[in-house]
C-alpha cells in the first residue's frame, strides 16, 4: 500500500507501438509491454472518433481475457481524418504522396 492507503498497481500498456512506448517512458510512467494482436482491419467505422475508441476498446477487450493481473492497462488508436476519410498507418512514401 502507498501511505495514501491506495494500492499502487502495475501500469501495461496495450500497443506494440515504439512511439507510445518512447511517450511513456518520457512521461516518467515505467510499463509492461503487451501487444493486443487484433485484426483492426475487421473493426470499421465511418466516424474516426468512433472507430478509434472501437479499436481502442477491442485492444483492451483481447488483454483482459488473457487474465492479467491487476493493473492499469492503457490502450489506444489513432487515425489520420482528411478531405472526409478516414487514413490509418501510412507508413509507405508513396502512401503519403498518394494522399
């Protein structure tokens, strides 16, 4: 227990992504790693708010069912929204130039 009478838990955060871990790092956050290794193609949604808690929350809903223990677990996604689309993971040059 923290002298506040709080239990102090673990922190996992929900991403294989190297930015968000670097973010936590820089946040002074200390975390496990767990990728949720969910097919974020199958889960779609015109409005980009939406689809990105949708997938946020799939993330979430795949690491819960492995029964972690008790932490905190930090999930999210993101999307570019441009022109009225919705454009995720543009990682390729020609993607970019393409958009």
């Amino acid at each position: 227990f923290m002298k506040d009478n709080t239990y102090k838990r673990d922190v996992i955060l929900g991403s294989s992504s190297k930015w968000r871990q670097q973010l936590m790092k820089e946040m002074g956050i200390s975390c496990s790693i767990m990728a949720a290794d969910i097919d974020e193609k199958a889960i779609r949604h015109k409005d980009p708010a939406t689809l990105t808690l949708m997938i946020a929350r799939a993330k979430a809903d795949a690491l819960v069912s492995r029964n972690l223990p008790p932490a905190y677990l930090i999930t999210s996604d993101q999307v570019i929204f441009c022109n009225g689309q919705i454009r995720e993971n543009l990682k390729v040059k020609r993607k970019l130039e393409n958009f």
